[in-house]
C-alpha cells in the first residue's frame, strides 16, 4: 500500500511540473490570489482566467476562481476571454462555460466543498452516483451566492 502511495504521489508531482513548463502556462503567475497556494501543487484542480491582453489568473480550484470572478475581477482593465477548469475525470483544462458542476458531493478540492467540473454530462452523473452529489449544475447556475454558500 506504502508503494503505491509513493507512486501516486511521484507521479502527480511529475505531472504538475510538465503542466507548469507548457506553453499556455509560460510567464504566470502560478501562486492562487485568493488562497495563495502554488496551483501546481494540486494540478488536478487548476482553473484558469484568461483575459484578452493575454493575462492569466490561475486558481487551486473552482470555487476561488468564481469568487475572484465575482469579486476581484474589476481589477482588471482587459476584458475576460475564455474561463477555463480541469476535468476531473481526464485531468484536462475545458472551457468553463461548457462544463458541467457536481454540487455537494463528499470529494473536497484544496478549498474545501466545491464544485466537481466535467466535460461530459455522463461523467458528472456517474461521479454523482459514487460519491453522494446533490445536483449537476451547468455554468449559468453558478452565481455569487452559490460561491458564498461554500465558503
């Protein structure tokens, strides 16, 4: 058991530091602003903002992304262009607005209860099922209040 722990952990560290050497990532900031944790430490919960003048935002997870969103976002004179989170199931970063949320589940991010992304509507079903979710929320039912409630 030991063993396999061991190598779990060696390979998300040497998947984190593959992520953090590409290209999308080059010159950012790799440390959250809202919890201030380096992202790559848990790179299966990156989520992404990115804004046209070509800045990104990086956060350890879902839920500090949208209450940066919510929050902090007047900061910046560049509009938003695209918001980006990683699947849970496939580890990849997917555009935001087309993913789907699993909402009250027993698995916990960095940040504590949040929202579980998904690419595909049956992967965020079948997660659901396995680990006591509530609800699958798509992007426009995620507001302020949702976000404030986790927190």
């Amino acid at each position: 058991m030991r063993n396999v722990f061991l190598c779990a952990l060696v390979c998300a560290f040497c998947l984190g530091e593959n992520l953090k050497d590409s290209e999308f990532f080059k010159d950012t900031n790799t440390t959250c602003p809202i919890k201030f944790i380096d992202v790559f430490n848990h790179p299966d919960w990156i989520s992404v903002l990115e804004y046209k003048n070509g800045q990104k935002v990086l956060f350890s997870s879902v839920k500090p992304m949208f209450h940066y969103f919510y929050t902090d976002s007047y900061k910046h004179i560049s509009p938003l262009k695209k918001m980006y989170v990683t699947d849970y199931k496939s580890k990849e970063l997917i555009d935001a607005a087309s993913a789907y949320y699993v909402f009250g589940s027993r698995v916990v991010s960095n940040s504590g209860d949040d929202l579980i992304p998904f690419l595909s509507l049956e992967d965020a079903k079948d997660f659901m099922a396995k680990n006591s979710g509530h609800k699958i929320m798509e992007f426009k039912d995620i507001n302020k209040k949702l976000i404030d409630y986790l927190n």
